[in-house]
C-alpha cells in the first residue's frame, strides 16, 4: 500500500484551475500546467489499505487503482503507467473527462473527501508520455485474420487497438474528417486538448491499425461490400440520435442540438474556421439541459463571448451532500459546479419550456418557460409561473435516444434492435448477423467513456475468439453490466 497513515495526515487537494479572466480568452485546458506534480504523491498517499477496494467496482474497467496509487507515491512512473495500461487503453482520455465513478466507490470516501484517483491517473500517464514508458506494442505475428470497426470513439479505438495488439489487420471507419468521434468534436479544447487523441493515433498507426476517414458505412460504403471484405466487423458507432424538443417554435434559426454546435467551435480551434459558423457571440444563449454536455455548451458560449449564458434543468437541483437513498458506494446524483459554471452564468432548476419566440426573418428571440415540480410522481407544471428570457441561440443538450438508423448502416446489416432502440447483442457482444459485433453506446446506450472503453475491450475478446477460436485478451465487462447505481 501507499502511505499507512496518509488518509489521516494529508488533505485532498485537486489541480489548480487557472484564473477564469485568462482561461476564457483561449481554448487552452482549464487546468494550470504541472501543477499536480507537487502534490499527487502524497495524494496517492491518501490510498488507504482497505481490505476490498470498491473503486474497483465503481469503474468498469476493473482499474488496479490501488496499485497505481501505490506505485505513484514512491513516484515509480513507469511502474505506475504498466499497472494502468494494464487495464485502460486510454488513461489521458479518462482521467480528463470521467467522472470518476471509482471516487464515488472510494471506501474513504465513506467519511471523507475521496482520494484523487483521477488526478493521480493523469499524472501517471502524462508523465509516462513525457518519459517516453508509452511505446507502440507491435504483435509478434500476424493471425491472417481481418476486422472492421465503424466508428472512432473510445469504444472503436480500444476495440481496434486490442485486435491490432492480437495480431488482426484492422481498419477503423470513420465518417467525420478526423479521427475521435465525440472524443474529437464533442469534447471542447478545454477539457481535453486534442494532441492527446493525436498521440494516441500515431501510436496505434505504428502498432498496424489502418484509419479511413470521411467514409460513412450505409452511405459511402455498403454493409454488404464491409462484409466481404473482412472477416469480422465491430459496430462503435456510437448513440449519435439526438433527443429533441417538440415545442412550437422549434423550427426557428437559432436553435441547435449541442452536437450541431460543439464540432464548429472544435472546428475553429483546428484551423478549419476563422469563426464558428454557429456563434455565441454578442447573444444571449440558453442551454436546454444539465449534463456535461449542457456544461460543455456554457463554456464554449463563454469563450465565443456570450452576452449572456443560462443553463436550464427540468429537475430539481440535486444536493450538496449525498441523499439517503443514493448510499455509498453507489454513484451520487449531486450539485456539481464544473469549470464552465465557475466561468459565469445563471442555472435554472425544475423548469420546462414551453414555447419558442421569434421575430420577423424567423430568428429565435425568446424562449418561454414554467417552473415544474413532482405531483404523485408525474412532472406538473405549477401555475402562473410562466415567464420568457432572452434566447438568440439555443442549444439542446438533454441527451440522446440511440443509435443512427437513417445512415442505412442497422438496416443493410439487417441488425435486431433492443426495447430501448440500442443494437441488440449476445455475452460476447455479437449481433444476430454473423461475424457482426457491437460496442459502446451503439449496444449500451448513451453511457460514460469508462464504459465506452470497456465496451471495446470486452468487444476485442468475443471478435477474437470468433476468428480464431480462443482468447487471451480480457474482458472487464458483460453486455448487461450496469453502472453501481440505486
């Protein structure tokens, strides 16, 4: 273990953010650079010997948490970075942008503040990447055998690297022009800077994997032309079908799914655009939603110089402190004060819209709402609480509702879809087609990117027992696990 008495002696502390006047003028990521390395040590001290570590449990991918805790205290870096790719293919990608389920699970975190496992993580492989410890792993042979993957999120990339690494010839089918899916267009430069997906390609590139951007399959590239070119396909296309707002005035110019909006301003900060051709700019902005996404669209609007940002909720504000009835370790729903919030902005909980307003060439003006509350258990709205603000660009981030079926890709293949709309699939993650498998959100539906990876890895098993017969690669996960909620 780390140090025997560190959970008593030290206090948690997290990276140092920096000042939000700096910040919001560039695309930077949030965080003042080198300033965990002072103090993630003795962070990784706080690891306690707790017989049975439920962080194991609370992350999907079975991360050895306390053994790189322990490694990261006697600042043994690559010992640390081994214990970590052990089972995560992307550590710099989840200790950015996970929520940290394993925190939540933290047995210290029983009756105090969580250890840091998620500064710990980026530490161990930022400074892995620095010392050079994060090196191709080309296979020793090559098993003759060949696997599609569609889709160049978390789930397809940790697919494809598996295979690659069991000696398959891969090739990754992506429809944008990049490589990273949501990774790359749905994240902003801020909470995660896209060097880190760039790295990450040209080392999977040296270890064998093919990549082929801007090709669609049921569009550009047929089903049936995938299958007869490889031996086995996975589908990652992820749960890419936006929930929509069915209110009168949906129709006017100023209103986006947040996935319309975020790729623009990724966009910009690639060079592809001067200026985002969906800007905040000089507008009052009004975010439908209070996830992540719903955060990501606060601080984009921020940095594009947003005259004003509000944040709506349908829910009411969740707690400071965990509930009774989302005991430990099960992940809590609380009030969570991201980077964007701490940059400006108002939040409005138990809300709903009701109606759109705009002007005479159409463009969004005002968005018209009522306070909601929970009657007998059904949403109600309470009356003469009707009021409008300001919205001249509306963003809807509330989530999304399964995977693409317009593109032809579920229909060519002839796949079965579930009850909720996800693809349907068997313990090794296979469809009903033959030599056809599923991961990520286009199986699971919309989840976090720790089980997007998972999802990969446990994929990577089922396609290479189908090719070869048998297996060594791991499996974190079932299709049917489920995060450790209440």
């Amino acid at each position: 273990m780390a140090d025997p008495k560190g959970f008593l002696t030290t206090g948690r502390e997290v990276a140092k953010t920096r000042p939000v006047g700096e910040r919001v003028k560039d695309w930077n990521e949030v965080y003042v650079p080198g300033s965990l390395l002072p103090i993630i040590s003795k962070q990784a001290g706080r690891c306690m010997d707790c017989g049975i570590p439920f962080c194991h449990n609370g992350c999907p991918l079975g991360n050895l948490i306390p053994e790189w805790n322990d490694y990261a205290y006697r600042e043994d870096w690559s010992a640390a970075s081994e214990r970590l790719h052990a089972t995560n293919n992307f550590p710099e990608f989840t200790g950015r942008l996970c929520p940290a389920p394993c925190e939540a699970a933290c047995v210290l975190g029983i009756n105090q503040p969580a250890v840091t496992i998620k500064n710990v993580e980026v530490s161990i492989i930022d400074k892995a990447w620095d010392g050079g410890d994060v090196r191709p792993q080309i296979p020793e042979r090559l098993s003759g055998k060949t696997a599609a993957v569609i889709g160049s999120g978390p789930a397809g990339l940790a697919a494809a690297q598996q295979l690659t690494r069991a000696g398959h010839t891969v090739v990754v089918y992506e429809r944008a022009d990049r490589i990273g899916g949501l990774l790359r267009y749905g994240i902003p430069e801020f909470k995660m800077e896209k060097r880190h997906i760039n790295r990450r390609i040209e080392q999977m590139r040296a270890e064998g994997t093919k990549f082929r951007t801007g090709i669609e399959i049921g569009r550009d590239l047929t089903a049936t032309d995938l299958r007869k070119r490889f031996d086995a396909v996975v589908v990652a296309a992820g749960a890419t079908t936006a929930r929509d707002l069915p209110v009168p005035g949906r129709e006017l110019k100023g209103i986006h799914q947040a996935m319309e909006y975020l790729p623009l301003a990724n966009k910009v900060v690639e060079g592809d655009f001067v200026t985002s051709p969906i800007s905040a700019e000089g507008k009052h902005v009004v975010v439908i939603g209070g996830g992540d996404t719903g955060a990501d669209c606060v601080g984009t609007a921020h940095r594009q110089g947003a005259a004003s940002v509000t944040q709506l909720e349908i829910m009411p504000r969740p707690g400071e402190e965990r509930a009774a009835g989302q005991p430990w370790p099960t992940f809590p729903m609380l009030y969570k004060v991201t980077s964007a919030h701490e940059e400006g902005g108002e939040r409005v909980y138990s809300v709903s819209t009701t109606h759109f307003e705009g002007d005479e060439d159409g463009n969004v003006q005002f968005l018209h709402l009522v306070e909601v509350e929970f009657v007998d258990g059904k949403l109600t709205q309470k009356p003469g609480t009707e009021r409008k603000i300001p919205a001249q660009l509306v963003t809807l981030a509330m989530g999304f509702t399964g995977t693409d079926v317009e593109n032809g890709l579920v229909a060519q293949f002839g796949l079965a879809l579930d009850e909720r709309g996800n693809i349907a699939r068997d313990a090794d993650f296979a469809t009903n087609v033959d030599g056809v498998f599923v991961a990520g959100d286009a199986g699971r539906g919309q989840s976090l990117i720790v089980w997007a990876i998972a999802e990969g890895r446990s994929a990577a098993r089922g396609v290479d027992r189908y090719l070869t017969g048998a297996s060594s690669l791991p499996a974190p996960i079932r299709p049917t696990d489920r995060a450790l909620t209440v």
